[in-house]
C-alpha cells in the first residue's frame, strides 16, 4: 500500500470509528488531522498508525481534547508498514 494522505485519511478514520471519535480534517487548512480523543488507546493506535505511514510517531501531539496528526512533521515512507497498520486498526478493517 502507497504512504499517501488519502490512505491515511482513511486508516484515521477507521480509528476514530472504532473509538466512537470524530475525525477532523484539517489538512488543506492547517496541515493537520485530528481525532476527537485523549483516551490512551486511541493515542496508541494513532501513534502506531502513524508509525506505519511515517515511520516514527513524532507527529503526533495530544491535548485540548484532540490527538493531532502534523502532517510536514515527517515525509511519509515510500511504501506503509502493513503489519503495524492492521495491528492499529479493529480485526477485518480493509484500507
């Protein structure tokens, strides 16, 4: 699977269905994408979505009610690290 923003968008969303949060698509305006959540497992799986697309979960910051994805924070990888992804991500979630 291609590392783009429509792929993450996507995974995002899958999270935040699974954690009963809204996404926020900010990413034309503000370069950013957020889930409308502090829990500790939705923190994790963001963290561990964006390990996949980024390779590193630095992107990702927490406060004000919001997990926050910084999109120019890191280049996306050249290909997503699936098994990382799907671990994230409820049982049967197909991106």
């Amino acid at each position: 699977m291609i590392a783009n923003l429509e792929n993450l968008k996507n995974a995002l969303a899958a999270c935040a269905k699974a954690h009963n949060a809204e996404l926020c698509d900010w990413s034309e305006q503000d370069g950013q994408i957020a889930v409308k959540s502090e829990t500790v497992p939705t923190v994790n799986d963001v963290r561990m979505i964006c390990e996949a697309f980024f390779g590193t979960a630095s992107v990702v910051e927490v406060g004000y009610g919001y997990t926050n994805v910084y999109l120019d924070m890191a280049p996306y990888k050249e290909s997503v690290d699936e098994v990382t992804l799907y671990m994230a991500l409820p049982y049967g979630t197909i991106i």
